[in-house]
C-alpha cells in the first residue's frame, strides 16, 4: 500500500518510501474512533515490561490514555527512549469525529516538526485520508 507522510513542516505530505528495519507499527482506523481507542492503539504497541525501566511512561499501557497532556508526552519521548521508529499508519479518518481529529491533527503536526532526530515518529495516511486531511486542515495555507 502506498502511503504519504506528514512531512517535518507540519504543511504538506510527501511520499513515504519505506520502513526502517527496526521500528514499531501503530495502526489507527477512523470507524469508531474515540479518544479511548486513539490512546489504547498506541498504549498497546509501545508498552512491555521489558521497557518499564526506560521511562515512566513505560510502566504500564494506561499512561497513554491519562489526557491530552500524557498523550503528546509519549508520543514525542516514545521512540526516542525505545531507540527505535515508530510508523504510525491511518485508515478510514473520514469516519473518525472532527473534535477528536482537531486535536490529534495538531498534535501531529507539532511532533512532525520537532522529532527529526534518532528514533522518529512517521504519521503515514492513505492517499484519501491524506486528500481529507489536506482539505480540513491544510488547502488554506497552499
């Protein structure tokens, strides 16, 4: 499957080529999505015991759905502490509530543009989710 990557301005898509070789897969599908499924989809890939040492966030999988606050935090010290990328895929984002996707867009947005540096997070979307996204939040800054 193809997908486009938010690239590091936050402003535009660009093609993503390809995954690291060591990395960790988030999948995140817009049918019924809430805020307590935004959080348990990444709580469920990031979380083991054998990275509760690393960083408290790691202790146990319900520190990413505290709130908003917890979720930025792991979503920018995650990759950084496991040492290894992490992609985050998006389906079906049409589906997904506008409040919800207000919040988690912006958040992309800002970790998108501060996180280029050993292990990354990648928000990688579909063709048409990247097409709904672009038009939502992106077409009046083209």
């Amino acid at each position: 499957m193809d997908y486009f990557v938010l690239d590091k301005s936050g402003n535009g898509f660009s093609r993503f080529e390809e995954f690291s070789e060591k990395h960790i897969l988030v999948e995140i599908d817009g049918n019924g999505l809430d805020e307590d499924k935004l959080f348990a989809a990444y709580g469920s890939q990031i979380y083991s015991e054998e990275r509760s040492s690393l960083n408290p966030i790691f202790e146990n999988s319900n520190y990413f759905g505290r709130n908003y606050d917890a979720f930025a935090e792991c979503l920018s010290i995650a990759p950084q502490a496991i040492g290894q990328d992490v992609f985050v895929t998006h389906s079906n984002l049409l589906f997904a509530p506008k409040d919800l996707m207000d919040i988690y867009f912006d958040m992309m947005r800002e970790e998108s543009a501060s996180n280029w540096t050993d292990g990354r997070t990648f928000f990688l979307f579909t063709k048409q989710d990247k097409d709904i996204l672009f038009e939502l939040y992106l077409s009046e800054r083209a």
